[in-house]
C-alpha cells in the first residue's frame, strides 16, 4: 500500500506501464511491443500467504528506499529504456526485484519462465 500510494502521488502509474512506454517510446520513434505474459494472481496469492518475515522486511525496506529516492530514478530507467540503453535502464534502484527474490513462489514462477510469449 505504501508503495502503491507513493507511486500514484508522483504519476508514476503502475496500473497503466504500456502506456507509458509507449509513450515514451514514440517520442523516439520506436513501436513498444510486450517482451512476454505472466498470469501474475496466482503467485501473487503464494507470495503474500508464504512469504517469511526476513522477505517482508526486505520487501519493506524496497518500498521506503524507493520513496526516499523520489520519482526520478523511475522516470530516467523509462527514458533510457524507451532510448534502448539497457544499461541505463537498469542501473536505478533494483529494490523490486531484490523482494520478488525473496518470495519463493516468485522465484518458482520465474524458473518456469512467462505463460505466454509475444511474436516479434
């Protein structure tokens, strides 16, 4: 919830990220097109009712780093991604990815790879 609020007071909208990369990526003339699908609920549900307490303050301690951070972080990792740099679009807070390690059913989700793949 803390990270949710956060996000929508600074526009950073979670709910909505194609747009956005679109977006974005019209700007410099690129077409956005989704890398790959996951059926996201029911790992979601596994995470949230197994996940342990080392996992939830790893989780905890993301969310305020990123709000400590402020928005910028975000919005550069978009343009530099929409630009292609790869690079730079990793090279912000990784505080996301450092939680969904934590939850197993994340990361046994993540081994069977995405539900679907998009067609290039």
């Amino acid at each position: 919830m803390i990270a949710g609020d956060y996000r929508k007071s600074v526009r950073l909208e979670t709910a909505e990220p194609e747009r956005t990369i679109g977006r974005l990526a019209g700007k410099h003339g690129l077409k956005a097109r989704p890398a790959a699908t996951y059926k996201a609920m029911p790992v979601i549900k596994t995470a949230v009712r197994e996940h342990s307490r080392e996992a939830g303050l790893i989780c905890l301690e993301g969310v305020l780093d990123e709000v400590n951070a402020g928005p910028e972080a975000a919005r550069a990792a978009a343009r530099a991604w929409a630009r292609g740099d790869v690079r730079g679009a990793i090279a912000g807070p990784r505080n996301f990815q450092r939680c969904l390690l934590r939850c197993r059913a994340w990361r046994t989700s993540s081994a069977r790879g995405p539900a679907t793949r998009s067609r290039p």
